[in-house]
C-alpha cells in the first residue's frame, strides 16, 4: 500500500486508472477553477484541467466513459472530454440550469445517460435529457454479472513424488468416498480446558457464586496458552505432596508476587506516573533495574544494610576515576537520603563496566546479546560477582591507604619541621601477600620500622603459643589488612606436607569468601547436617600432585587448611549451580520433613505451625496438589494441650504437607562456631543466641527468642518446660568434637546469626523473567534512623519492591524456583557503630584536572571558586546540565494503536554548569564541565544539548574536560553543605546525573511557574515572558539556561512579595494559549 497527500474535497471521481477532483483554495473559502489528477498506477499527481466553472459537483457519463460533467453551485454545468480537456479545450460545452437563483446542491446521471437530475437549495428538482420525446429509465438497475474464472491448476510432473495430491483441491460431489472413515471411528473431540492458574485460585475472593482475582500476569499481551499433549513418564517422588509439584503438564510453578520480577510500565511522561508506592510501603529505598547489568541490585543491598561495610564505604574517597568502592559509597549515600523513593545504580554500573577484572570474569552482560544473556547463569554469576566485588573493595581501599601513606611521607622529606604523623595500625588497617600484589608497593624500610615499632601488637593473629615467633607471611597479612578484610577475612594458614617424604610447607593467608563443597553419599536417605558441610567447606582437604623440593619431583601432596581467626561476617557462596548439588540439598529437607513426619522430632509448642500459613478455603475437602495452605483437620499440627506430644498424629501420613517444609529448613538460623588452638573447628547448630553468653557455656534454661517486630531488647520467654528435642549438630572434620577434652584450649567462640539470603528466583515459562532477591534482615539502626523505633525485621528486596517477610521464610527454598545463593551470618555481638565521616572537603574544587590532551585552556568559561567565597548553607546555586543518548528508547505497537515503551534512553550527563547565585560575581559560573565518557555515544542531541561530536573525546577535546566523578565530588560536597540549588526541570537532571538532593534544598522554575492541572512552561518561553529575553535560538547553552533560571527565581521573589503573582501567571497561561506555546520569532 502507499499514501498520496491530497486536498481537502468533497466529490471525487474515477475513471480508468485516474483519479479527479476538486480543492479549495488556501484559506479554505473558495473553490479553485481546475481539477486535481491524479495517476494511480504511478501514485503521482498529473497536469490540472481547468475548468470555465467552479467545480463542485463531478460525474462521469455511463455512455461515454471519457465524457465528465461539472457542475457549479450557480448551476452551470460543463461537459468536456478528460482525454482532450488540454489539447482541444473549444470542444467543451457549457449548459445552464434555470434555478432562479438558488443554489445547486445535488447533481446525478441516470444509468441510460438520457437523463440528468439537478437538486437545488429551494427544493426544487430539475431534470435535463436528450433530444429523445420519451427518455428511458432503468428502474432497477444493477451490475452485470460475469462468469467465474477458470482457475489454473499448477501442474504436477510424473516423477515428482515431493509434491502432495493434496495441492490440488478435490471437487465436492456430495457422495460418499472410498477413503472416508466409518461413523464408529469418528468422534467429535473439543480442545481440553486449560487448568487454572494456582494464584488465582489463592487470591480469589468469593461473591456468592462468583470468584474475584487480580491478574496474574503469567502471559503476555495478547498471548494465549496452547500447551501440545506431551508424553508424561511417571516420576517417583520421595514425597507426593510436597512443596516442588507442578500443574499436569510439569511447565508452570506458582511463584509469589513478591519473587516475580517487575517492569515498570512507562506512559508518554516517563517514571513520572509509575506508582512505585503500591510495591514498597516501607521507609527504605529500592533500586531499579532498567540498566543494563542491574543483576546485581540485591547484592547492593545486601552490602548496604552491612552496617559495617556501609560506614566504612561512605567514609572512603580517593581520585581512582573508576573505583567501585567511592561509587558504592555515593550509592549508599543516596539510599540513605532518598526517604523511600527508589534511587539507581548508574554510576556504579558505569564504573563497573569498565573493570577490566570484570569483564574478564564474564560479568559484564550486554543488551546487544539477548540470546548470550539469556543462556547465562545466573546462580553462578551472582556468586562471582559476591567473590569479585569483595576482593575489589579491599584492593581499592588498600591501594587509597598506601597512596595516602606514601603522600604523607613524601610531605614529611619535604616539611620535616611538622611534627611526624603517627601511624596507628588499629585505625589505618590492611591484607595478604598473595591477594594484594597487584597493588602493593614495595618499601621493605618502612615494615623493618613498624616491625621494630609494633613489636608484640599482633599477637591476636597468631596462636596462643607464646613462644612462636611471627614469619614474614605473618607481617605481610597484617600490612595489607583493611577495614573489608578485618569484616569477611578468615586468617588461615595453608598446609602442604608431602606423602612420601612428610615434609611440609605453610602460609598465612586471609579467606573473605567461603564456597559451600557438598559431600557424595552413598545413599539419598543418609543425613547430612548443615553444620557439617559448613565445617568441611571452612577446613577444606584434598590431595593433589605438587612439587616437592626435598623428593626434587611431583608428589602426592594433602593440601589442608586450618584457620586462626574467624571472621566478624561469615559470606558463603551455595554453589548449587549443578543439578547433583540441588538434589543434594533437596534430599536434606525431605530428610528433616520427613523425620518431623515420622515423629522423630518434636515441634516446640510455641509455633507448631507457622503464623503465616493461612487456612486453605476448602478445608479437608482440598484436592489441589502441592496446596501451599494449612488443612485444619487433615495435616498433622502440635496439640497445643500437650506440647511433649510427637506431630505424628493417629491420622495416618501418606506424605508432608508443604507447610512443613516452611516450618522445618536444613539452614539454621543461629550457628555457634568454636575454634581450637590445634586448628580444629566445632560447629553446632543453635535454637537462639544467648546474649548474655559470648564466652561461656550454653544456659542451663533455654530460652526462645521472638525477633520479628521486637526491639533490640529482645522479648525472652522463659521455655524451660519446653524439651528440646532437636539433637544439636556438631561439625568437626578431625573426627573428634568433644569440648571438654584436655588436650584442646578453646581460642574463640563466635555465635553467628543469619543476616542475609541471596536467592535466584527461575521463572520457567519467560526466561526474561529471571530474577534475583536478597532476603535481609535489616538491624535496628535502620529502622531507628527511619521510622523511629529501634526493631530487627526481615524484608525482601526485589529491585524496588520491598516487603516485610517471617524469618522462616528467609531459610525456605523451593528449589523449582527459588535456589539460595549467598549466605550471610554475621557475629554476635555486633561491633559497636562508627560514626561517618564524609571525606569530601572543600579540597574537591582543587584536585580538578582537565584531562583533555590540548589542557582545555581554550574552553575555560568559569571563574572557580576562592576560600572566601565558599557558599554557606541555605545560599543560592543555579545549575543546568546537558545529555547525550547511549541507547536509543525502545517502544512497541500495541493492539490499540498506541506505542508503549518497553525501554527508555539511556542518557549520559555531558556538561554540568554551577552559576554563583550571590555575591559580587553573581551569573558567573564556577563550575562548567564537560564530562568524559568511554562509552558510545548514539546521539549527541546537539540541537538541544549543544555538545559536538569531539567535545567528550579527551583527544580532540578543547574544551574543560574531566571525569564524571570529579564533578560528582563537587556536587556532593555542595549539597552536604546545604547549598540551594535553582534550575528549570532539575528532578530530570538529578536523575541523570544520579544525585539525590532533599527536597527543602532545590527551586525548580518549572513548578514556581505553574498553575495546579496545567501544562508545565518551557524555559525559553517563561524567558521571553517575563524577562523579555531570547534564549536557546539555535542550540542549547548550559550557562545560559542556568543563569536564566537563577534571574526568573528573582521575578518570582518580586511577583511574590508585590502579591502580583496569581495575576502573572494567570497571564502566562492566557498568552501561551494565544501563541501555542511558541516564542514569536519577531
């Protein structure tokens, strides 16, 4: 198909492949004296036929087929041949029509061609025929018709045998044919009834006779289920009716809403009308994931309620452009002033992706490469994203602490009159040899120093032999030990001893991350605790061949580990990432089900079953498989008359119902680990943390704990007539767990409390859907520092849906769709909380560096600030900042119509500009940066952004270029200060920008000048409006746009305080409307 714009008309006629009518002139008053022609076959327009009349009504004769009548509204009529209408115009005829004045309104030819009908606006009827007495009319008139075609069948050589008979349709004869099927074979079969979707059966409410329920939203638009019969084997199961089953088909597992990955659906205004509110009804902070590689959200989240690691991130600066650690501490930052609203990660990504360790490591995903990035794993990817993430925190800061030493000694050869610095290991820690040599710089005059200073400091990291002596290994830990080393580190000392000649080697080294190594049973029902697993993935044993120096030859070698300190923050990785590792730890909790099944575990009577398992609707009488509800009556409960009594009822137990395995986990909640002086570790599960004990033995009383909701001051129910029935679990490689033996001196007991859970989320029926939480229990800081009451509660992050959670859940794993990942337990008690110290100082407007090859001498158009002229809080800045597009939006057409945006741009801040508000250089710019990028750039937006191809290349560049952080730094510094910030559409530019600044701190003109339900004004027209100025004529100046909505917040202030303001911008919005919104160009 194709489109030809043509003009507005009323009648228009066809004749062959031409097409003719009539236009009116420009203003649309009049009629124009010639006919539009136009070539259908070409799709162009011909030369116009002019007519001697103003053609209003067309009609082409029956008889003569070439022959067009033009009728006027004076009721003159002209008759001419289309062919000749420009080569013979004298052979035209022109007639008129006696209406008396009145106008012609109607006009028509009978289908003889003898007649003519003329209807006037007087209501008269005039008819014109031939020079035949008696003219002829058909009365019932109709087309002719015409035979059918013959259709031509392809023909069919004899030796095809490729092409089927059945190309050529059979003829309907209405008689009955040899390869007809008999009546008794035949059976009208209809399409089964697709089963419905579990969730809505579970959020259905009932009115009357007819069930509600939201939409699940399993399908897409317009996409309807059609599911082909498959063959279906039968799977044994170790239980019927537990938690894993699936519908019949073995395709579709009802996942919650809260694991369920989220989109945000964009409108023409953008975020803006998103409720992100409706997902997160708590006072913290979600993150979106609309960026590429926003995978690792949950992780973030996870290292941001880490108390420890938050204070220690946000006190870190250093001048590294791509330092992960200074990203994530503005990141947390923003988190802890965004007061709900949902911040994201775009600078910390960008940093991210240009580690090169990163990419190496195959963690960077790309957007062009949906089918790699749907292939990827995402189990195994956040694990080595944990790994990576910890390791590079450490390095940076390791490297931060040894460039400000070096600087500090360099000051000291330079000044040496200044009294010396004095160097305290406590507060300037830092790592191992092995981890940090690609940072490390050698001054081996500076360790012989601190090793004579220091001497006898260390001792906590060494046995409690007095008589050891520290090796080199020891000192090299402690030298490279840093404030993430000192949280995850795991000081070990790593054994080789040869088995032929038992000669042995060793060295100190720190572990910040464990992987879990699952053990091979001979049998599936064989018991496993977790404590066990964990034990063995601590002091892990293999043998392998190394070189020996004594045997001069590849040995076998038994390569063992033994550690000497354990960590305040205890970070596994699951692994699970193989089917043999999750059917091993499925096996475990149908172990620890079925044992509660049996009866040979007794419930507590405090919670026989879990608050939040709801009663199913239809009772006893329930026969969905795998019903994630309570059945009163029919699943075996604790009889709460006698708490002693097993949970094995009378009724007898074909298989668990599901709950149990959310009231039973294989993960324990509380874990005590003791370390030996001979290495060995004993682990054993605890029902609770006693805090009065750290130290000593376990209460003789037992005592439960209720968390969920409690202060910090936990609620202690006295539970001595409850008996434990749980058999501790006890985790000790060497085969000898005995406390009390006399060889063995305890070096350390930690109690350790479960603070985080990192799970992927597999949705099988969308593999886009794939998704990754964290389940934290979040500390009473937070809540304190929020919401005003000092209480520990478990949340789930799912980007930026949050929501409350039991901690039973944060141990529950569905392994079909939910498989745990990261594990977190952190050290009762915890460390006391350091207070935060911003690093950034007015020094930030002093470390600026153009790093344009040409020195951007050429392109400076700012004044920077001196020390006098610093602003103070509650002054004015104006700011204005300019973007290029990294990715191009992506939209869709929908059903209706209408584009809907899958994905917005991706924008990169190019240019930010700070204007002076006050004093005597107020309108002059100290900050006008223009931002290198090293990523590609798809449009640079020059029209409204004014930035050339060449202006972010350090290379061609003249003008002030520097790096995104460095800006970053100043803007930070000054809203720390509590500057004011004033600029025309700044939510845009913060978000961008990727800085969030309070509320109370930023005037933005768009909203001073705007009435409630209108349109919002343009910079540029409230410019010309009130300052009688033009501004962005032909492209777009940052300094310009700044300095205008500085000069407009002061006509706002005279408007206001003259009491003319309601008048002004009722006056506004009257010569917008006149003008269209558009600055007149005179």
């Amino acid at each position: 198909m194709s489109c030809e714009r043509c003009h507005l008309s009323y009648t228009i006629e066809f004749h062959s492949n031409h097409m003719f009518l009539y236009k009116f002139s420009r203003q649309g008053l009049s009629v124009d004296r010639f006919l539009m022609v136009y070539d259908l076959r070409q799709m162009r327009a011909l030369s116009p036929v002019t007519t001697l009349v103003y053609p209003l009504l067309l009609k082409f004769l029956p008889s003569y087929s070439s022959r067009l009548a033009v009728v006027s509204p004076l009721g003159q009529m002209q008759l001419f041949d289309t062919i000749y209408a420009n080569v013979q115009p004298s052979m035209t005829c022109l007639y008129q029509v006696a209406t008396g004045g009145a106008l012609v309104l109607s006009f028509d030819v009978s289908p003889t061609s003898q007649c003519l009908c003329f209807g006037d606006a007087a209501g008269s009827i005039h008819l014109m025929s031939t020079n035949t007495p008696e003219p002829q009319f058909n009365t019932f008139s109709r087309p002719t018709e015409f035979a059918d075609p013959v259709e031509t069948l392809q023909p069919i050589a004899f030796d095809d045998h490729m092409t089927p008979l059945s190309t050529i349709p059979m003829m309907y004869t209405g008689h009955t044919l040899l390869s007809d099927w008999p009546e008794e074979y035949l059976k009208k079969v209809y399409r089964k009834t697709p089963s419905i979707d579990p969730e809505i059966l579970r959020t259905m409410k009932m009115q009357g006779t007819i069930g509600y329920a939201p939409n699940p939203q399993a399908f897409r638009r317009n996409q309807i289920p059609y599911n082909l019969e498959k063959r279906r084997g039968v799977v044994t199961k170790l239980f019927a009716g537990d938690s894993r089953s699936k519908t019949e088909d073995g395709t579709f597992v009802a996942i919650p809403k809260r694991y369920r990955k989220i989109e945000v659906k964009y409108s023409r205004l953008g975020y803006d009308e998103f409720d992100f509110d409706q997902y997160n009804r708590t006072s913290f902070c979600g993150l979106e994931a609309t960026l590429p590689n926003s995978y690792c959200n949950a992780m973030l989240q996870l290292l941001y309620y880490c108390e420890p690691v938050r204070i220690a991130l946000l006190s870190h600066s250093c001048q590294r452009e791509f330092c992960l650690s200074c990203e994530l501490g503005f990141l947390f930052h923003m988190l802890d002033t965004s007061r709900g609203f949902p911040c994201q990660a775009a600078n910390f990504l960008r940093a991210f992706r240009t580690v090169p360790e990163a990419a190496a490591l195959g963690l960077i995903l790309s957007d062009l490469h949906p089918e790699a990035k749907r292939k990827t794993s995402l189990i195994r990817l956040i694990q080595s994203w944990n790994r990576f993430i910890l390791h590079q925190m450490h390095y940076e800061v390791l490297e931060t602490r040894k460039r400000q030493q070096e600087e500090e000694a360099m000051r000291l050869k330079t000044d040496p009159k200044n009294p010396p610095f004095v160097y305290n290991e406590q507060d300037f820690p830092s790592i191992l040899q092995d981890l940090g040599s690609r940072y490390r710089i050698h001054d081996e005059e500076r360790k012989k120093r601190r090793k004579q200073e220091d001497d006898g400091k260390y001792m906590w990291i060494t046995s409690k032999d007095n008589n050891s002596k520290k090796s080199v290994e020891e000192n090299d830990v402690r030298d490279e030990d840093t404030e993430i080393s000192r949280l995850f580190g795991s000081e070990q000392i790593h054994i080789h001893r040869c088995l032929k000649c038992g000669q042995e080697a060793s060295k100190h080294s720190i572990m910040l991350l464990c992987n879990l190594v699952y053990p091979e049973v001979s049998s599936s029902t064989e018991e496993v605790p977790f404590t066990r697993v964990l034990g063995r993935s601590l002091r892990p044993e293999k043998i392998t061949p190394a070189w020996c120096d004594s045997c001069q030859k590849f040995t076998p070698t038994l390569q063992s580990r033994q550690l000497t300190k354990l960590p305040q923050i205890l970070a596994l990785n699951c692994g699970l990432d193989s089917q043999q590792d999750k059917d091993f730890w499925q096996n475990q909790m149908d172990i620890v089900v079925q044992k509660v099944v049996s009866g040979k575990v007794f419930s507590p009577a405090s919670s026989p079953v879990p608050i939040t398992i709801k009663p199913c609707r239809y009772g006893v009488n329930c026969t969905r498989v795998g019903c994630r509800f309570r059945h009163v009556g029919r699943d075996p409960e604790a009889n709460p008359a006698s708490p002693a009594a097993p949970v094995s009822s009378a009724i007898p137990i074909t298989a668990p119902p599901s709950h149990l395995y959310y009231s039973h986990s294989w993960i324990p909640h509380n874990i005590e680990v003791i370390l030996y002086d001979n290495g060995e570790l004993s682990i054993e599960k605890l029902d609770k943390i006693n805090q009065g004990d750290t130290n000593g033995s376990n209460s003789s009383s037992p005592k439960v704990v209720i968390e969920n909701g409690q202060g910090d001051n936990k609620i202690e129910k006295d539970a001595e007539t409850v008996k434990d029935q749980n058999e501790k679990d006890t985790s000790n490689p060497e085969g000898t767990s005995s406390r009390t033996e006399s060889n063995k001196n305890i070096v350390k007991k930690v109690q350790y409390i479960l603070s985080a859970v990192v799970c992927y989320v597999d949705d099988k029926n969308d593999e886009d859907r794939r998704n990754i939480v964290a389940l934290i229990r979040v500390g009473p800081y937070y809540h304190e520092r929020l919401a005003g009451s000092a209480v520990s509660q478990w949340y789930i992050f799912n980007d930026f849906c949050i929501s409350a959670v039991t901690p039973q859940e944060a141990v529950w794993f569905n392994l079909d769709w939910k498989v745990p990942c990261v594990l977190h337990y952190t050290a009762i008690p915890a460390p006391e909380t350091a207070q935060v110290i911003s690093p950034l100082t007015y020094d930030v407007f002093g470390e600026d560096k153009c790093i344009a090859r040409s020195g951007g001498t050429r392109g400076i158009t700012f004044t920077p600030l001196t020390s006098d002229e610093m602003p103070k809080k509650g002054e004015l800045v104006a700011i204005d900042a300019e973007f290029v597009t990294l990715n191009q939006e992506e939209s869709e057409l929908r059903s209706d119509g209408k584009m809907s945006t899958i994905k917005p741009s991706h924008m990169s801040v190019a240019r930010i500009t700070c204007i002076r508000g006050q004093g005597p250089l107020e309108g002059t710019p100290f900050i006008d940066d223009y931002i290198s990028t090293q990523e590609q750039v798809v449009d640079y937006l020059t029209k409204f952004s004014g930035i050339q191809p060449g202006d972010l290349d350090a290379n061609f560049s003249s003008k002030h270029l520097t790096t995104l952080k460095s800006t970053y730094q100043k803007l930070r510094f000054l809203v720390d200060n509590g500057i004011i910030f004033v600029g025309h559409g700044l939510k845009n530019d913060f978000r961008v920008i990727n800085l969030v600044v309070p509320p109370e701190q930023i005037i933005d003109t768009v909203l001073l000048f705007h009435l409630p339900h209108r349109r919002m004004v343009s910079l540029r027209f409230l410019t010309w409006h009130f300052l009688h100025k033009k501004i962005q004529s032909e492209t777009h100046d940052s300094a310009e746009d700044a300095r205008a909505a500085l000069e407009l917040h002061h006509k706002y202030k005279e408007l206001e305080n003259s009491g003319k303001l309601m008048d002004a911008l009722k006056e506004l919005y009257s010569v917008g409307t006149q003008l269209q919104w558009k600055v007149p160009e005179s």
